[in-house]
C-alpha cells in the first residue's frame, strides 16, 4: 500500500506526524518512570482502562506508521490518558507535547482527506490485503437501512453436467436462493428472482426439481423455501418472468429463506473457440447480504474447472460489460479466492442453511447424476458489495 502513488504526499506527511506523536509519548514515558510497552503495569499504576492502554502500546510497536493509525485513540481517549498522568502529578510540560503532536497528526489528515474517518476508507481500498474488508461491513449496515432490507446469505450453486450427444455441449443446473431476508420497514412486494442465463436467452430453462404436481413454472423450490405471512407471486416483465415476494412484516416475524431451481440444456461449450476462449459464471448481488456462497459442482470430465478463478465487479453505473477493457477497470480490490474439493464423500455444508446438503443431494437425484463425480469449487465472501457482481471464469480446453 505504501508504494501506491495514489497515496501522494501523505507518505511524507504521515511518517513525520506519526513519527512526532511517538516520540511525544516515549518522553512521557521517561518522565512519569514507566513503560508503555508494559500497558498493564501502566494501567494500573495510572488508573487508566487497560484497552487503552494497550492501544498506546500499539502505536509505538506498529512496525509502519500506516499500521499506528487505526490503533491511535480519538480525542476523548488521549485525554483519559493523559489526564491520568497529571493526576498523578506530572504537569501539562510534559503531557501537552503529546496533545501537540497529535493535533499535528489530525491537520495531515484534514488537509489530505478531511477527517480519520475517511482517512480509513481511503486506506481500506488501498490494502493489499484487505479485500475492503472493513468497508464491506460498513456497507451492508449503510444499504440495509436505505433499502430496507438485508438478508443473511446469498446464494448460488450450480451443477455443470457432463456432456451428451456430440460432446460439445454441456448442461448447466442452477439453485439460487437468499437465506434469511428481512423487511426492516414496511416496503412492497419484493422482486427476489428473475429468469436469465449464464451465457444464453432462459427461454429454454425448465424447473429443476418439481414439488409434488406443482406445475407452476414458478421454477420455487417449495419444499426447501420458507416465506411466513407473505406469498410468492410471478409476472412477466421484459420479456423475463420476475418472482415477487408479496407484502409481510418486518423484522425475524417474516423472514423468508427462498431458492429457485432452473436447468438448462446443452448450453455452455466445452472446447474453446477461436473467438471465445472461456465460459463465464456471473452472480449478481443486489440485496444487502451478511455473506455470499456460490458453489459449482463440476463433472470432472470438465477440463479446466479446477482451475476457476473468481472476481468481484462493480455494477453500480450499469450491468458488467461483456468488454475485457471495461470488466478491469470495473474489478474491485478483493481477492475471493476459491478453494477445490476434488473429491467429494458428501455434500460440503454451509452452517446457515441446515436444509443445504439435502436440497443438493435433492437436486442431483432429479438430474440422474452422483454428486461423488464431481469436484466442488466453493466462493465465500463476507458482506459482498451491493450493487455488483461475482464472476467465475472458467478458462477452456484446446
């Protein structure tokens, strides 16, 4: 992060005001006779909670002084600290210096960024290691109080079927759902699936398991979907069927858990051609989420699905362009890496959705396959970023 041009003049002014208030504090340090790499010897010498003590401690052993500033205490916190020291006798001589030096550190920021809260926002994108990590959480707060909604998972699974017929087409089967969504004030009926495909019209999509002689074509998992004190209703709208969730309460009292079923039939490729060189999966999240799962369980006759990678793209100005140059620059400084199961003795559970591993088992059993023939590529991403994409990228064979 600290190479990063983009920081400026900061790194400069940064490393001297952090640089200031250190030395500030050592001289306190010496003077009251103690150690603040001892924080709780200091707190209880000083009466001072050891919490803040400890981040005082932080702060001279951060190793970068990017590291010190998240550990830097606000105003009313240096000021039980240093208070605590003048108590015990040491005047404003010797307390005062630290005052000065962290004024000193709070007008780089202002000048820079306007306040330490932003100054952390900054920060948060600029991390290499971060994945927006802090700012994703602040995010799913921020947009489920907007929107009036939230859910605890997204959810999409999809099974890539071996090939049939020419062997030059594959099959894909799709359960998506979201898990725990809550109305946080009274809102309208809520859209919550509409038809589409990964790379092709759904026109072609059929349910993927049936419930009983439900013949609906709702493509609503039933017997796996829970929605109290509202019903689920379907109207075409552009040309695409949208699954609404009617009007219910508020809060845990109608939280609803919905999945959705569709298969499709000899739609991806599995060789490459010389104009398209990958298959593309793409997960849209528009519903502020605690967490997100996208799982695919990939035939291993599939060349080149253990190597999926996965990104996570901004939508917020307009769907992810199909153009190379435009999906770089809308990429998002966050790294969801997958993990492989190549080989499988049972579904992977996910701990927030106790019905998951049956519903799969389910879903595999309408589709005449076994799920041990399969490997599982698994994406979790915390409080993903609403509005964008997750995008897995499947790079194929000669």
């Amino acid at each position: 992060m600290r190479t990063n041009p983009a920081l400026g003049a900061f790194c400069t002014d940064c490393d001297a005001a952090i640089g200031a208030v250190r030395q500030a504090l050592r001289a306190l340090a010496q003077a009251a006779s103690s150690d603040p790499l001892r924080p709780q010897e200091v707190a209880r010498a000083f009466g001072i909670n050891k919490n803040l003590t400890w981040k005082f401690a932080r702060v001279l052993l951060a190793e970068d002084s990017f590291d010190a500033i998240s550990m830097l205490p606000g105003a009313d916190g240096v000021e039980i600290y240093l208070r605590a020291f003048e108590a015990a006798g040491f005047g404003r001589a010797h307390t005062d210096p630290v005052r000065d030096a962290i004024e000193r550190f709070d007008a780089v920021v202002v000048r820079h960024f306007g306040d330490r809260g932003q100054l952390e926002v900054v920060l948060d994108g600029l991390r290499s290691d971060g994945n927006l990590e802090s700012s994703r959480r602040m995010a799913f707060k921020g947009m489920s109080g907007v929107f009036g909604l939230q859910a605890r998972v997204r959810l999409t699974t999809q099974i890539l079927l071996p090939p049939e017929g020419d062997g030059l087409k594959a099959s894909i089967a799709q359960i998506v759902g979201i898990v725990g969504l809550q109305r946080l004030r009274p809102i309208g009926a809520l859209p919550v699936f509409r038809s589409s495909g990964t790379q092709a019209s759904a026109s072609g999509a059929q349910p993927l398991i049936t419930s009983g002689t439900d013949e609906s074509g709702d493509f609503l998992l039933r017997d796996y979907s829970s929605f109290p004190s509202a019903t689920v209703r379907s109207r075409q709208a552009d040309g695409r069927m949208v699954i609404e969730l009617t009007e219910g309460p508020i809060g845990r009292i109608g939280e609803a858990d919905l999945f959705f079923g569709t298969l499709q039939r000899g739609l991806l490729d599995v060789r490459r051609h010389p104009d398209d060189a990958h298959n593309d999966f793409l997960t849209n999240i528009s519903i502020p989420s605690e967490s997100l799962v996208v799982d695919s369980f990939c035939h291993r006759s599939l060349v080149g699905t253990e190597s999926m990678r996965a990104t996570v793209h901004s939508t917020l100005g307009q769907p992810l362009s199909n153009d190379e140059a435009q999906r770089e620059q809308s990429m998002l400084p966050i790294d969801p890496a997958p993990v492989t199961f190549e080989r499988l003795d049972a579904v992977p559970s996910i701990h927030s959705m106790p019905s998951y591993e049956r519903m799969v088992q389910a879903a595999f059993k309408a589709l005449g396959q076994d799920f041990r023939e399969y490997r599982l590529v698994r994406v979790q991403l915390a409080y993903p970023p609403t509005p964008s994409g997750l995008l897995l990228r499947w790079t194929l064979p000669e």
